[in-house]
C-alpha cells in the first residue's frame, strides 16, 4: 500500500516540485497551504509523514505540528525550512517537535533518504 | 532469401507435373490404340473361327448326305432320305455363310467357291442317285459308283477343307504373335509411363523438400533476426526510459535547486531589509557595495548615490583626524571584528547623525572578502530633517 505523506507550505512552487519528485518515488501526496486545513485533513486522511514548512502563511509551522501531535503523536514530521538553525539548537529544542529538519536547500535526493528512513521506522 | 525463389521453385514443380501429365498421356493414349487394336484382331480371329466352322460344316454335311444316302440306298426308308436331304441343306447352309464370311477376302472366297463347286458336284451326283433309285436299285448304285470315280469324291472336299482351314489356321498364328506383340507393346508403354511418372514425381517431390527445408531456414534465419533486433529494442527502449528518467529527476533537482536558492535569496533578502540599524556591505577597500533601506531613509540618499563610494565620504569616525576611517579599515584587513566606535553618519544636506558603529568581517572560508558595517543610531530626529 502506498504511503501517504502531507505536505503544509505556503508556496506553491514547493508544494509542486515537492509532489510531483515524491510521487514519482511511489508515494500518495497531498499538499495542502495553511494549518487550520492541515489540522482538518488529517483526521479524514491520516498521513504517515508530515513536511512542513516553519513559516506559514496565517500560522507558525511548529505551532501546527504541536497540534498535530495531538492527533497523530507518532507520526514523523520533517521540518523543511528556509530559516538556519544551529545544530545545538535543532537538537536541543525543535529536536522534541520534529522527527528531522532539513533546510531548504536541501537536495530532493537527500530529502528522499530522509523520507524513506522516517518511513521504514 | 530473394523472393524470386519461391516463384521459381513453383515454375519447377508445375513443369515437372505437367511432363507426369504428358506422360500419363501419352501412355493411355498408347494404351488405348493397341487396345482397340486388340479388339479388332480378336473380331478377326472369331471371324476365321467362324470361317472354319462352316467349312468343317461342309466336310461335316457332306459326310452326313453321302452317310444319309448310302443307307437311305441299302434300306429304301423314306427317313433316311429325309435325312439325306436335311444334310443337303445344312451344307448349302454353311457354303452360302462360308461365301458372305470371306467375301472380303478373296483368296479365301476363291477356296470356299472352289469347295462350293465341288459340293456342288457332289449334291447334283446325290440328286441323280436318287433319281435312279426311283425306278431300278441297281442302276441307282451303278451310277452312284461310277460318279465317284469320275467327279469329285468326298476325299477331295476333305482336301479342300484341309487347305483351306490350314491357312486360315497360319494367319491365325499370325494374328496371335501380332497380338502378343500388341499386348507387349501396351505392357512396356504402360509400365514405361508407370517409371517415368515416378522418377518424374521423385524429382518433383526433391523439389519440394528443397524449397520447404530452404524456406524453414529462411523462416528460422528470419525469426532469429527479429529475436535479435527485438533484444536490441528492448535493450535501447531500457535505455532510453533510464535515460529519461534520469534526466526528469535531474531536471527535477535543479528546479528543486533553483527555488530554493531563489527561496533563501528571498528570506535573506527580506531579513536584511527589516533591519531598523543602518547596514552597509563594504568591499575590502571600504567601499559600499550594498544598503539596506534603512540608510536611504536616514541619509536621503538614493542607493546609486551610495553603491560604489567609499564609507568614508559618508561615515567618520568620532576622533579620527584623517577622516578616512583608518581603525576600520586596519580591522578589516586583519579579520578582526570592531566593536562600539562612537561615529556619525552624514545626509544628503550634510548634517551629520549620531551612530554606533560596528564593524563585522565577511570571510569566504578562511579569506575576508569584505565586510559589514552597521550603525546603530544613537538619536534621530525624523521629524527634523524632513
């Protein structure tokens, strides 16, 4: 059965490349702009893998994915973000929120092993 | 192989069939001549039996008259005399068949006319016999015998039946080697087309066998070709799908690249414009490369009145004689960070602002290649200078 992955970004252009690259690896995607849908979805269609983007549009990304955690507590989240962080930081404080955190510049090919990693867990 | 061969081939065998053709033919054909000349010899030879029937009819009746009368003479019964004269007819009887059965052939009608005119005599001797034995026996046998000695005898119409049947035994013999030869001549050509048709349908059979295996090969060399090149398809489909595939997700990592690059570009961007200190990226030589927008808005000048000009027309620090910010740029030089220097900064119309200056080195690995200057303001009055 195919895997189901959410993505939650306010662009377009992310949202687009980001389904089209993982469902050409054989992945179900659904890619959605803001948290409120994220959080409505999610109880309709449950997703094995949540990316999200730190800076929403009407919302912060950490504050949706505490949310969510309320309603999928072991699902893995990848946190892809234009905003660096240090690796101390990661670990000491997003490191409790998130499953990983990639920045956006991150190549798709690394993005993909950290998809599968998550998702073979 | 060309296709010409197959057409070739079919000429061959149609050739061939038509010659078994000409030769079963030519055998019944033959077959059927020296049939219907058997059947004409075999009408022949029941036509001379038939000769010889009747002319042992007239020795036979002949016989039976002279029998008939001899005793008809010793005993005067009027039934040997009936029977006399029924031998009589049946004589004229077989000479009148025996004449109508050789009047086609003339030497033999010659025979049977000879033999008529000897039965003839022999009748009309009969007929006087009895005519003397009508009135005086003796007289009667008189006659009789003196006839015999001068006319013809039975003896003689034996002769002349025996010449003549002798012949007609000779062409029979003749008629029946002819015959024999016939029947050869039908076996040897009916056995003849018989072999011929065989070797014949032999080679035309080899022919067939030849083009067939040829075609097999043509089929297995054609299929082995197709298998080939069907490989080699796949094998190029295969690789053109990688290919391709490989491609789309190259092309797909640099579209990802690209608007991530694009992406950072963006958030640095907006991050460096929100900055409410004023900033300038300097070059190595502390000449202004780049302004955030909060220097445009306190020192009124456009950015293309500041890129490209050193710091120091713009920027002094708080006792610095040479006005050319020394301490900076010697801190830039050795990498190292300035800190707190009291400064101002100068507007468009020359009155000067208040600002804290620091000074931060950029390094691209271990080389500065620039740096950052910002200024705090320390105190501006907006309303003032508008």
């Amino acid at each position: 059965m195919q895997k189901h992955i959410l993505i939650v970004d306010d662009e377009v252009e992310i949202r687009d490349l980001l389904e089209l690259f993982l469902s050409s690896q054989g992945y179900r995607v659904t890619t959605l702009e803001g948290a409120d849908e994220a959080l409505r979805v999610v109880h309709s269609d449950r997703p094995d893998l949540i990316i999200s983007d730190l800076q929403l549009e009407e919302s912060d990304g950490l504050a949706m994915i505490e949310k969510l955690k309320v309603t999928l507590p072991d699902t893995p989240v990848i946190l892809l973000t234009g905003v660096l962080f240090d690796a101390q930081v990661f670990r000491e404080t997003l490191s409790k929120k998130v499953s990983a955190y990639l920045m956006k510049t991150t190549p798709l090919a690394k993005i993909k092993a950290e998809v599968e990693r998550l998702l073979a867990v | 192989m060309s296709p010409s061969v197959p057409d070739r081939t079919l000429r061959r065998v149609l050739i061939f069939f038509a010659a078994i053709a000409a030769v079963l033919v030519a055998a019944v054909v033959v077959a059927v001549r020296n049939i219907n000349r058997a059947e004409r010899g075999a009408d022949w030879v029941n036509h001379t039996h038939a000769v010889i029937l009747e002319i042992d009819g007239v020795l036979a009746s002949t016989h039976a008259s002279d029998s008939a009368l001899r005793t008809f003479l010793m005993t005067n019964d009027p039934r040997d005399q009936a029977a006399g004269r029924e031998a009589l007819g049946a004589l004229g009887e077989h000479l009148s068949i025996a004449k109508a059965l050789t009047r086609d052939e003339p030497a033999q009608l010659t025979e049977v006319l000879r033999l008529e005119t000897l039965a003839n005599q022999r009748i009309d001797i009969m007929q006087r016999v009895l005519a003397a034995s009508r009135t005086d026996q003796t007289e009667a046998v008189r006659t009789l015998t003196a006839a015999d000695a001068t006319t013809a005898t039975v003896s003689e119409i034996r002769r002349a039946v025996e010449k003549l049947k002798a012949e007609e035994m000779a062409l029979l013999a003749e008629r029946d080697t002819a015959a024999y030869l016939q029947a050869q001549t039908t076996r040897w050509t009916v056995w003849l087309g018989v072999a011929l048709d065989g070797l014949l349908l032999i080679g035309a059979a080899w022919l067939i066998r030849d083009d067939l295996r040829a075609r097999r090969l043509a089929a297995a060399a054609l299929a082995e070709a197709n298998t080939r090149l069907e490989l080699r398809v796949r094998e190029r489909t295969a690789d053109l799908v990688a290919t391709n595939e490989k491609l789309a997700a190259e092309n797909l990592e640099q579209r990802w690249a690209h608007q991530a690059a694009e992406h950072q570009l963006r958030y640095y961007q907006n991050v460096f414009n929100a900055l409410n200190d004023l900033v300038f990226i300097v070059t190595k030589a502390l000449n202004v490369s780049r302004v955030n927008p909060a220097v445009v808005t306190v020192t009124r000048r456009e950015p293309s009145a500041l890129i490209d000009q050193p710091l120091a027309q713009f920027v002094q620090l708080a006792g610095d004689p040479t006005g050319k910010l020394d301490p900076v740029a010697r801190a830039l030089r050795e990498g190292r960070e300035l800190r707190g220097q009291m400064a101002s900064i100068s507007d468009a119309h020359g009155r000067p602002v208040a600002v804290r200056l620091t000074l931060f080195p950029v390094r691209d690995r271990d080389k500065v290649v620039g740096g950052v200057v910002v200024l705090e303001v320390l105190a501006f009055d907006q309303t003032s200078t508008v």
